[in-house]
C-alpha cells in the first residue's frame, strides 16, 4: 500500500510530466498496478519521469550514439518510444501485459497519423527478455521493469549479441545481478533515479 508521501511524489511527478504529454501529443501517465505478473515477475506500470529521459538524451548526444534501433523492454504506454522517435530509424516497444498493449496499440495508432516519426514505432506483446531482435545496433532501455529471472535471461541474450548494445537501466534495483552478469556498467548518472550505463561493442 502507498503511504501519503508516496502518492505526493508521484502526483508531482505526473504534473511536471503533464507539459511533455501535451507537447508529444500522447497520454502516457501510470495507468495501473493491477497487472502485475508475479509469475513473469513484472514490475507495475509507472513511466519513467520525462527528466530522466531528457538526461539519457544528454547522455547519447554527448556520447555520439548513433545506433539506428531503439527498443523499450516493459514500454507500457510508450513514453520513452514517443520520447526518442525523432532520434531512431526503428523503435520497438515490448509489453507482457495484453490490456496495457492493447492500449498503447490504440494510441499508437491513432497519432501515428499525426506525426510522421511517429510510424517508426511498433508495439509487441511480448516477453522482452526473449524478444528483442539484436541483429542491429541497438539502444536499450528499462525502466526496471522486472524481476531476476526476466533479467538474468535477458543478460544472457545480450551478451551473445554480435552488434553494439548501449543499456540504460534507470532506477536500476537488481544493479548488482545486471554487473555480475554483464561487468561493472561504463557509467552511472542521476536525474530523478540513478540511470546505469553498460555498453556491450558486441
Ligand atoms: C515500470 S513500467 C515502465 C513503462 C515504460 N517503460 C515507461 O517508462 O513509460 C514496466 C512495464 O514492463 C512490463 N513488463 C514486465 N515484465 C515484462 C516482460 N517480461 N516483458 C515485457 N514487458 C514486461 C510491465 O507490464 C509494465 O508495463
């Protein structure tokens, strides 16, 4: 249960992120916990602040990133792929829950009309630790969408990836497995969460 504290934290971060919804035309606020898998070990659906993606934004400029494909792993609504999708060729969200799919797809849909970047978007049902394709460069992100065992298995994919994988783990809570599995990231920053940085040259 959320103390009152906890929900005053979060209804602040939904009005500083309100602004940004407006200006990319979408509506990305948390939807719901009541979709957590505990089996799958899914986390519940709360986007990830829109500063912390204007800091991962940073980061990439600054880094001179130029991967062609980006891929949200447990992209809910679809934030961070609206956020990004002037920066892609390919944008690739993946969502185990099927009711949170079916609406980013609705809304995905409906602005794709809208903003031509827009189309680089595509939304699957899936268990992104076994999904995403590697045969690109790609850039990751997770806003801590699961458990260890998700986690594990995905590590396991990404370190056999023959192409370039930059990772951002933001709020990342199960750090100490991702560095067991992958190495000690290049880089940790914070903006609202601690976003951890592992670059894999593949
Ligand atoms: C914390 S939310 C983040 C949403 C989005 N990345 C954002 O920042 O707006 C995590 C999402 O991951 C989804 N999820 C959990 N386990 C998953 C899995 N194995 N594969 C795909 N999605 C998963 C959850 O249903 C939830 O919607």
């Amino acid at each position: 249960m959320s103390t009152i504290g906890g929900r005053l934290r979060r209804l602040r971060r939904e009005v500083a992120d309100f602004p940004h919804d407006l200006r990319l035309g979408v509506r990305t606020r948390a939807i719901t916990s009541e979709y957590v898998d505990r089996a799958a070990q899914s986390n519940p659906c709360d986007p990830v602040p829109y500063r912390t993606l204007g800091a991962i934004a940073r980061h990439m400029t600054a880094h001179g990133t130029a991967a062609p494909r980006f891929a949200d792993l447990g992209s809910g609504l679809g934030r961070p792929l609206y956020f990004f999708a002037d920066r892609f060729e390919e944008l690739l969200g993946y969502e185990l829950a099927a009711p949170i799919h079916a609406s980013a797809s609705a809304q995905l849909a409906r602005v794709q009309g809208q903003r031509a970047h827009y189309r680089r978007i595509s939304t699957h049902c899936a268990d992104a630790s076994t999904a995403v394709p590697l045969d690109r460069p790609l850039v990751v992100f997770l806003y801590n969408p699961f458990g260890p065992k998700p986690l594990a298995r995905l590590c396991a994919r990404l370190r056999e990836a023959n192409n370039e994988v930059h990772i951002y783990y933001a709020n990342p809570v199960l750090m100490n497995l991702m560095a067991a599995e992958l190495g000690q990231p290049s880089e940790v920053f914070r903006c609202d969460f601690e976003v951890a940085y592992f670059h894999l040259r593949g």
